[in-house]
C-alpha cells in the first residue's frame, strides 16, 4: 500500500499492480481524483482507493 506521497507520484504510463488483485497494468490517464488503468486483460477501470504500487 503507498502513503500518499507514493500515490500521488504516480504518473500517466507507470505500470502498476493492484494491491488486492494482483492485476497489472499500465496508468492511461491521470486527470482528477485517483487513476485510470488498462489491465492486461485489455479492460479500463478508474481507481481511486490507493491500492496500487509501481511493478
């Protein structure tokens, strides 16, 4: 899990893995509360609950 500082570093095109799933994907926008991810599997979800780190 990242404190705030580490959450709010992440930038669009950072790969990322979330925390409970263990899904990995890359950051395509960055606008706003939280972060929009495309996982692998081609899907695109907004996250906004802290739960991802840099793979």
């Amino acid at each position: 899990m990242k404190d705030y500082k580490e959450w709010a570093s992440l930038k669009k095109g950072d790969e990322v893995t979330d925390f409970f799933r263990q899904k990995t994907g890359v950051i395509i926008s960055d606008i706003g509360i939280g972060y929009t991810v495309e996982w692998k599997d081609g899907t695109k979800e907004r996250i906004t609950n802290g739960m991802l780190y840099e793979k």
